[in-house]
C-alpha cells in the first residue's frame, strides 16, 4: 500500500525530467529505495545492476561512505557559504585549486555552478561578455555538433542538437548553429578515420565561411557525443577540431560533462590528445552524482579578457546562489581523492578493456549492428537489418522492449529511441561485476530477439 500511494503521488504531483508526461502516469514510477556498490534495489525490492551509473554520473559506485562523511562533516561546520560579496570557504577554494591543477593545461580559473546545463549556460554568457569587452561584439554565433547535448537551460538547449529539446521551445536560436557529427558507421566515409577527420573539418570550415569568421563566437564539441547514442570519433578528431579553432580565431569549448573524470580513460578526455581547449564544462562525475556540482573552466585569457574590459570596477553580473556550494566541495575534493589517491581512476582504466572486449562478443548476435566505445561508456546500435544498417520502425518499440527486458533481467542501462542501448558502469566496478553486465545483457538482447514483433522485422 506504501508503494503504491508513492506511485499515485508521483502520477500527481512529480514533474519527470525528458517525459512524455502523460505516458509517464500511465505507467508510473519505478522508486528506487537504496543502493550499494554497482547495484540498486527499487521499493518492491528487486536488485538491479546499474550499468549506466545513475545518468553517466555515479562514477565511484554507490555507498562510498568517506563521501557521506565529508558531506556530513562540512555540514555540521559550515552548511552553507556565499561567494558573493568577496565571501569564500575552504573547501570551494581547494576544489578549484586542485581542478586548474588537474585539468589540461592553461584552464587556470573554475567558476561553479550546479551542473551541466548551467555551466554550458553560464559559458555561453561568459563568451558574450568576452567578445564584448575585447571590442568584438559582432562575434556572436555559436556552433556545435548535431546531435549533440548540451544540456536543457533556455539557452544551452539550443546547443544541444537533439530535437526533443528543441520542439515547442522556439529553439534554436537564431545566432545558434550546427554541423554534421562524426558518426562514422552512419558516414558515407564510413571507418575512414583521416577521411572522417577531414570532412568534420570541412564542415566547420564552410559553416564559419557561411557565417563569416568575424561574427562566429565559439565551437561547442562533447570529446565523446553521449547522448547521440555514444559516439566515438576517431583519434586525431579532437585535436584537428581545436586546431581548425584556433585558426580561424574561435573559441573551442570542450564539453566534459559526461566524459570527464576517468569515463573514458584519462581524467579528462582531453588528455588523449593533448588539447586545451578555451573553456571547459563539467559536472557529473565531479561529485559522482553525491551532490549537484558543475564547473566552466577557463583559461587566463578569456578571464583576463573579461576582467580588464571597459567599466571594470563594476561587477560582472553572473552569479548563483550555490555556486560554490560548500558542501557539494567537499564532496567533489573527496571524490577526487577516490579516483587517484583510492585508485577508482586506475581501476576504471582496466575495466574499459573488460567492456570492450565483452561487446566486441556481441557483434555477431542478430540485432546488434554496431558497437562503439572509449574507456567505460559505451554504445551498442541495434539493427533489424546489419547488411543496409536499417532501424527498427518505431511502432516496434524496441527502446521501450529493451528497458522492460533488462529490468526483468536485473540490468540498468540508457536504451534510446534509435535503438541504441547506452553504458556508462562505475568506474569502481569489480571484474565479477563487470562480467554479470555483460551476461546479463546479452539475456537481454536474447530476450529481446524473441520478441515477435523483433523476430518478424529482421532481416
């Protein structure tokens, strides 16, 4: 009775983030009660493996309690600390310090935020201001890649090249634009990879030549495009990117939200080929999902820029009231000290072989056209034909037949509309665990396969 009157206050009052509302209360909430290591139990108890870390974020599993412990302890001490008004506390003060120590190279300043969304949203604002007070204001454009994400404020939103997040929002604006992403099993280059690199950077150049290179602002770019299904580029995409920036003077913002922090190898995929990009967002595996926290880094001349513009005695009017959130600090230096002191980052790095070998298994099940990887997130496109790469019909429901079928298998992981199943484990993730994931996913796919409706489109 308890469950199900939690239930029907869901259906009544909860607003689910990215759901179709009314399908959301026809089927109702799964509640979730508690969770340990890699693994989750919902309110009528049934333990699920949790392969996809939360939302990307639950980077050093559950129940790590040296981080409860920090939170606790900051709390008692100084629950809360505002950073307007020249006001700081110890905790936010390191947390920066240790970023601009571990982040790339000549990412120097951190401002904080909440998450994602709106360190994607106060980068925007942070550019604007840039290019104005440098005596640039005509650079105003902003690119990035379909379907790429980043994040739902009323700006970023229109970044992100995702159209669910764009229908009945009036979204994107029109000073926002975007270019081809480098999805190769979908390119006419196919696995090319110098061939790929190329055309991405012939995209980007005819879309600034379109624009015209005085009015473009920046180009937006997730290392690893999570949201679009987990999208690998090839080695050298990156960099040429960055590359491609510089010379046509715009800015190269890295969006490290999901790929930060040990998901897909290095602490910072950035670090894989050496780029230091102009700006840098983050959040997520920054707290491990522990508490909300997210950042924009930037390098010493973008806040110089910002700094020494005209009317500079007065104030820069962006700000949060959590910004720097004491608490959420402590959390995020304690995660920290977990991936490198605790050996998480390391232990992550041998796992990501573990995953990739195990789906490189899965390319000969019937419904699996492609997987893709980079550390510990993952992608897995299923196909109803593997010889023309044809989706599912979408009256099939193949997202929605994978999510009930690894439910029943006791497997958590991100199925997409397209037929995409998405993985992101804990980085803390044992090598049992690691082995019951991918059993129980090729159950799942087994289960799936079964499926009269899969069966009969196959071909």
């Amino acid at each position: 009775m308890y469950l199900n009157s939690l239930i029907e206050s869901d259906r009544r009052h909860l607003i689910h983030p990215v759901s179709a509302y009314r399908a959301h209360e026809a089927r109702g909430a799964t509640v979730l009660a508690s969770a340990q290591g890699m693994y989750v139990t919902d309110q009528s108890g049934h333990e699920l493996l949790d392969a996809f870390a939360g939302l990307w974020c639950v980077n050093v599993g559950y129940g790590q309690e040296s981080i409860v412990s920090a939170a606790a302890e900051q709390m008692r001490r100084l629950p809360y600390a505002t950073g307007y008004f020249s006001f700081a506390s110890e905790p936010t003060i390191r947390l920066a310090e240790r970023l601009a120590d571990l982040s790339p190279e000549g990412l120097t300043r951190v401002y904080f935020t909440l998450g994602g969304s709106d360190a994607v949203d106060s980068a925007i604002r942070f550019i604007v201001h840039y290019f104005n007070a440098t005596g640039r204001p005509a650079k105003k454009q902003m690119i990035a890649l379909d379907k790429g994400y980043h994040g739902s404020s009323s700006t970023g939103a229109g970044l992100t090249g995702l159209p669910a997040f764009h229908r009945q929002f009036d979204l994107p604006r029109a000073w926002q634009h975007h270019i081809p992403a480098p999805y190769a099993y979908r390119s006419e280059v196919g696995a090319d990879d110098a061939a790929l690199i190329a055309q991405s950077v012939a995209q980007l150049r005819a879309k600034v030549e379109e624009l015209g290179a005085e009015n473009v602002a920046a180009f937006f770019a997730e290392p690893v495009q999570g949201s679009a299904g987990v999208l690998v580029p090839p080695r050298g995409w990156l960099k040429a990117m960055r590359d491609t920036c510089r010379e046509l003077d715009i800015l190269f913002v890295a969006d490290e939200v999901i790929t930060g922090f040990g998901r897909t190898g290095p602490l910072f995929a950035c670090e894989s080929e050496g780029v230091s990009p102009d700006l840098m967002t983050m959040a997520k595996g920054l707290t491990a999902g522990y508490a909300p926290m997210g950042a924009v880094l930037m390098s010493e001349a973008i806040y110089a820029g910002i700094a020494d513009g005209p009317d500079n005695h007065l104030p820069i009017g962006h700000g949060f009231t959590y910004s720097g959130h004491p608490v959420s600090a402590a959390v995020g230096l304690e995660v920290l000290s977990l991936y490198l002191e605790g050996g998480i980052l390391a232990n992550g790095q041998e796992r990501g072989g573990q995953l990739q070998a195990g789906l490189a298994g899965l390319l000969d099940h019937p419904l699996v056209g492609n997987v893709r990887s980079a550390g510990m997130l993952a992608g897995i496109e299923l196909v109803c034909d593997k010889a023309a790469k044809t989706r599912f019909a979408g009256e099939i429901d193949i997202s929605g037949k994978l999510s009930a079928a690894a439910y029943a298998r006791g497997l958590i992981f991100r199925a997409f509309a397209d037929g995409t199943i998405g993985l992101a484990p804990a980085l803390s993730c044992s090598e049992a665990d690691m082995g019951h994931l991918l059993e129980r996913l090729r159950a799942t796919l087994d289960d799936v396969l079964e499926d009269k409706a899969v069966r009969s489109a196959l071909v």
